[in-house]
C-alpha cells in the first residue's frame, strides 16, 4: 500500500504516514525481526534504500513517546497480522517500550577532534530530550550531577559510556528495558579511513559499541543499520550475540528497497506504465540473498516525480571513499574497471567483512566494498574446491551505476586537465604529433598526483597508475565511436592500449607505454621511445587489427615514454 504524492528526502515514517507520501508498505520488517528476537542486530545495505525512513517506522511502532499512534499504522501488514486464533498479534507491542534512536550520518569530520565534537553532540542532544528524568527521583544526586555534565566537548571517554548510562536511567523510570536504533553506525569509521585518523576512530567506537550493545544490562533489543560491514576486531571485539545481516543474506531481503512487483505496480498507478522495459534497465539489478530484481528507492521516486530517466543517485551524497578508491587503486583494479564499463563480468573471491586498512593494497577488499555499496551485483555464486571457497561472477548493478562511474572517470580529467585531455584526444584523432606530446604532458603533469597511492611511489609504479587511469577515461570519451581494449594478447604479446573504430575505414591505435631504464642501457626518452617501438614490431601487436580487415596503413602506433612526470609520443 502507498499514498499517491511523490516526494523526495523524508526519513521520519510519522511525516510521511500524516502527508500522505509516496509510501510502499515495509512494515513487516517489523514482525520479521521481532520474531528473529536476535539480541543485536547490524543490517548493512546500500545507501538511499530506506534504511533510517525504516529505523523510524521501528521507533514509531516501539516507542512509548508513539503510545496509542495506531493511526500511523492501520491498514499496514504489521498491523493487520494475526494469529492461527485470530488474535491481532503485534498491536500490543505499538509503543510499549522506551527506545533510544541515534543517527552517525552527519559526522563527516575531517579531523579527530571535529568528530570527537560531532559525537559528544549527538549524546549530548540524546540527554536534552530526555530531561523529564531529572524530576522526581529516579536519579541519585551523583547522577544528577554526571547528568547535567553531559555535553559537546564531553571527555570522549564520558561519552563511549553515556549511552548505556541514559539506557539504565530510563530502564529505571519506565521499568522497561530498552530498544537502541542506531542509523547510519559506519558513517564516521569511514570518514576515519578518508582522513587518516582510523586508529583514534576506532579506539572510541571499540569502547562505545561495547558499553551500548554488548555489557549493557539495560538493552532489550538493539538494531543498527549501515552501509558496510566493518571487521568486528575492528569495533565490535568480543560481541558475538551480534547477528549480521548483509546484501547477500536471505533475511530482511525485501524490507530495504522496492520488489519488481513493488515498481511496476507504482509505475502503473502513475501512468508511467509503458515505461516498466527501460526502468528495469535503468535502476533493477540490485539482489538481497536469493532475492533478485531489487529497485533503489531514491531512483524509483525520483524517476516517478520528473518523469525522465537520469543518474538520480549518484546526486547523493556517498561517492567518496568509492571514488578514492578505484581512483588511486592498484592497476588491476582500473583495468577491470575497464571491462566492467564496456559491460562485462569479472571473478572474484570474497570477503564480505571490510578491513579498512586493507582497501589501499587489496584488490578484493575494494570488490567487497563496491558490492557492498551497491555499484556491482552479483550475477553468479558457486563455492569451490574442497574447502569451499565463495567466488562470485560481478558485474555494474545497471546502467544508472554505469553512468556514475562514467562521470567519476571524467572527473578525474576535470578543471585544466580535463581541457588537456578532450585537446588530446582531439590531436591524436587528427595525428598531430606535436600537440598531442604538448597536451599529454600538460594531462601528466596535472593528474600525477591524483592517481598515486603511496607516499613514494616508485618512478614505475607512478606511470602504471596514471596509464590505466589514462586508459579508463579513454573507455568513456570515446565508447560511441571506438572500442578501447588494453592489455591484450595479439601477435607474439600484450599490447598496452588498442583503440578500434566500430568503423572500419577510420584510423586503429596502437599505443605501448614505457618508463626509461638505465638498466636497459635507455639514456633518453628517446631511446625509450624506440625501445617502444621496436617491441610494437617485434611482438607483431597489429596482427589483431589486420585479421579484421584493418589496411596498415590504417594503424597508428605510437610509443609513450616516460621519465617522472614528463613525457614524450612519437
């Protein structure tokens, strides 16, 4: 069931249910995870899937602020549930607990002490809305008195503690224990890893995640939700009543996101029915378990409101740590982002748990986390060998992912260099020698930096970076006209760049990139220029071309050589 107004941004389930939005009904994920009964729940999905408009409808049903609110309910699933007797069997839990509700999504801080501020804030607000327990006697003068300290700025050790402490206060005043929902709980861990302060991060949350969920005697059921999931020997050391719920689990598979039954249903009600063939190729893709043809909430509202199809999520906010990533990556990690992007699957073994300090050296850890983060889908699982070892066939969820992806590459060449880049493309397609060394040099020296990973990169290491980025921003500026391949057997080798024209009668690329070696007796970039060259020849890389029917006079190759951040084509 939903309402007819679609609209966009609202999280709280009282504002959507009294104005009447757009609403698809996921109330039985209440039932579902009331009859789990897990003492701790941590469910990760990807971000706008209606994870905190969920944990506020959890908070409107449990809490006893939300007493006798049955209008916020009736005709939803968890309402109308019944026994085998016919009995209503949830209705008398709507608002029978106290409940603590937490949101990390704003503490984004660029330093230590900014998020040590965001936290103790967040506590601090939590103390405010509850100040009702200073009256009477439910608190000992002490606790008045720790009470009334509690504040920004707080000793971050006063605050790992604090919400435990605020749970046992209201245990105490309603004679209930207490539900704790945190929204949002990996936002800050992952702003710790962007900004170089994860060890600190994960000192404070460590202690925090065991005074809230694991020893606190207060908690009655506790439910967090996130984007991914952090290695428990990172910030939940030692709680393993923590049951963890992510994207490939089969529980909750259809209370975060829209069905395909869901979307087309909306579509019709909306007169966009006609449409459900491109929709599906737009923003379906996503699987939760075994459950496939999952839509993004966020995309599929947007699409509903404006009426025309567009990259609606890559708008949100969130694209950091993945840009960052496959940006300063390995090389692997760009070369198969470009097959990906020209719409091919990869294999790979892996590890749903996120160690964050392994996203800068492992290939995998990045795979898990963009699986996680909903940019790749899985397309096949099979576990293998004797000890049954999970692989998984990935590929882009859909062509929304797609195209975030294009316009991250593309950003990577913004501002001057990106000027530089489209002039170099534009000499190379007209085989101006002279401005395409001008321009590539100016591209080099300008996006270096950006595709370095390491502190020191080495002279070899810099420009195998710099190459695959180079590479990727070629699969996306030139992907209607040419087809870009990189490293790939022909003749006796691998070339390193192949740019083919879907037209046979236009110009065919060859390009191999060199660093110069002292070592191989090269003193100039000019020797390395012909070392390229030779290798070009010697290794008879436009056999390729010429068995689809390309002239050689067709061909251009060309040599890359490079010396730090200069370079020289020819």
């Amino acid at each position: 069931m939903y309402e007819n107004r679609a609209a966009l941004g609202y999280q709280d389930f009282e504002e959507v249910r009294v104005g009447h939005i757009f609403y698809i009904d996921k109330t039985d994920f209440i039932r579902e995870w009331w009859e789990y009964a897990d003492k701790v729940t941590l469910i990760t999905r990807p971000r706008r899937f209606g994870k905190t408009l969920n944990m506020s409808m959890v908070e409107c049903f449990f809490s006893n602020q939300y007493a006798g609110r049955s209008d916020l309910f009736e005709g939803l699933s968890v309402w109308e549930e019944r026994s085998p007797e016919g009995e209503y069997k949830y209705r008398k839990l709507q608002g029978a607990f106290p409940v603590i509700f937490l949101s990390f999504a704003n503490i984004k801080a660029a330093r230590f002490a900014e998020m040590e501020y965001k936290i103790t804030k967040v506590i601090s607000d939590l103390y405010n809305q509850n100040t009702y327990l200073l009256a009477g006697d439910t608190l000992s003068g002490n606790e008045r008195e720790y009470y009334k300290n509690v504040k920004p700025r707080m000793g971050i050790d006063e605050a790992a503690d604090a919400v435990r402490s605020m749970a046992g206060f209201m245990e105490r005043y309603f004679g209930e224990k207490v539900i704790i929902l945190l929204d949002e709980y990996d936002t800050p861990m992952q702003e710790a890893w962007l900004y170089g302060y994860w060890d600190d991060a994960v000192r404070f949350f460590s202690s925090f995640f065991n005074a809230t969920f694991k020893t606190n005697s207060a908690l009655e059921r506790g439910l967090l939700t996130g984007i991914t999931r952090i290695a428990k020997e990172s910030i939940f050391t030692g709680m393993n009543h923590l049951d963890v719920i992510t994207t490939t689990s089969n529980e909750y598979a259809t209370s975060f996101g829209f069905t395909e039954k869901e979307v087309f249903k909306a579509l019709d009600d909306a007169g966009l029915g006609e449409q459900k063939q491109k929709v599906k190729e737009w923003y379906d893709g996503f699987t939760f378990g075994t459950q496939t043809d999952i839509y993004n909430p966020w995309s599929i509202v947007s699409f509903i409101k404006k009426g025309k199809f567009d990259a609606y999520w890559a708008n949100t906010s969130g694209n950091d740590l993945v840009n960052s990533l496959v940006q300063t990556g390995e090389p692997g990690i760009k070369q198969t982002m470009e097959a990906l992007l020209q719409g091919k699957s990869f294999e790979t073994e892996l590890d749903e748990t996120i160690v964050f300090g392994q996203l800068g050296g492992s290939a995998d850890a990045v795979w898990s986390l963009l699986l996680a983060t909903g940019y790749l889908r899985i397309e096949k699982f099979e576990q293998v060998g004797r000890l049954e070892r999970k692989m998984y066939t990935l590929r882009l969820t859909n062509m929304e992912v797609e195209r975030i992806f294009e316009d991250m590459v593309r950003g990577w060449f913004g501002g001057s260099s990106g000027v530089y880049y489209n002039e170099f493309i534009k000499a190379l397609l007209n085989d101006n020698v002279r401005k395409m060394n001008t321009f590539m040099n100016k591209v080099a020296l300008n996006t270096f930096s950006a595709f370095d990973s390491g502190n020191r990169p080495s002279d070899q290491a810099e420009p195998e970076r710099f190459y695959h980025g180079f590479v990727l921003g070629m699969v996306v500026n030139l992907a209607e006209t040419y087809k870009v391949r990189s490293n790939r057997e022909s003749g006796y080798g691998r070339y390193d760049v192949m740019i083919k024209p879907f037209d046979k009668t236009k110009k065919a690329f060859i390009f191999e990139f060199k660093v110069l070696d002292p070592d191989d007796d090269e003193k100039t970039l000019e020797d390395t220029l012909a070392s390229a060259h030779a290798q070009i020849e010697e290794k008879q890389y436009a056999a390729e071309l010429i068995s689809e029917g390309f002239a050689p006079e067709q061909i251009r190759k060309y040599g890359f050589a490079f010396q730090g951040k200069e370079c020289l084509i020819g």
